[in-house]
C-alpha cells in the first residue's frame, strides 16, 4: 500500500526528535532487524519496534507500546483521513510533528501526547 522509503522517512523523523517527547526509547524487539541496518528501516522490513514511555520513567512497571509495519499504515491512513483530506502522505513534506502524529494514530489511534 506504501513504499517502504515512505515508511522508513516517517520512523526515522519520529525516532531522531518527533516522538523524543514522550519516547525516551525505540528498540527493535528481539533485535532482529529483518535485515536492516536501522531500526527506523526495520519496520517496513517486517520487524517490531518496542517504545518505551518516559512520562513514566519513574515507575518500575513502565508502558511499553509496540509498533508494527500493520501499525504504522493504519496510523497513516488515520493521517491522511484526519489531516490531508485523503490525499498522499508526501515523505518530503513530513516534519517531526507530523511523525509523532503518524506513531501516535498507529499506537493509540488518537493524539495522546501534545
């Protein structure tokens, strides 16, 4: 449904600052990166990313939430609907707000973090 180097473009900006807010952690699970040399070229390959809560960092039973390829383009057709009136996700156009909004729809199908 999307190529992968959108895929890849959207967790990369969500790793290196859009989610840095309320993520204090993104780990491939099981470190099987399917291949990739990135985890934020991991997901369109198949594999699962675990991120760590740090709004929770001082709680021994952390939330940890896993982000799934299924996932992530769930979150960008959310995207798409509730932002872009349907149209196209362009990955040259994709900032760190718009990332963090991408993770967070895939997540918990809502902004939960402002």
């Amino acid at each position: 449904m999307f190529e992968d180097e959108l895929l890849d473009d959207i967790c990369c900006t969500a790793f290196e600052g859009g989610i840095t807010y309320w993520c204090i952690k993104a780990e491939v699970i099981d470190n099987d990166y399917k291949g990739a040399e990135h985890a934020s070229d991991a997901i369109s390959k198949g594999a699962s990313i675990l991120l760590h809560d740090s709004e929770d960092d001082y709680i021994e039973d952390k939330q940890l939430y896993t982000l799934t390829k299924e996932k992530l383009v769930h979150g960008i057709l959310l995207y798409q609907k509730k932002h872009l009136n349907h149209k196209a996700v362009d990955a040259l156009n994709i900032d760190g707000n718009d990332a963090d909004t991408i993770i967070q729809y895939a997540l918990f199908g809502e902004q939960v973090y402002a």
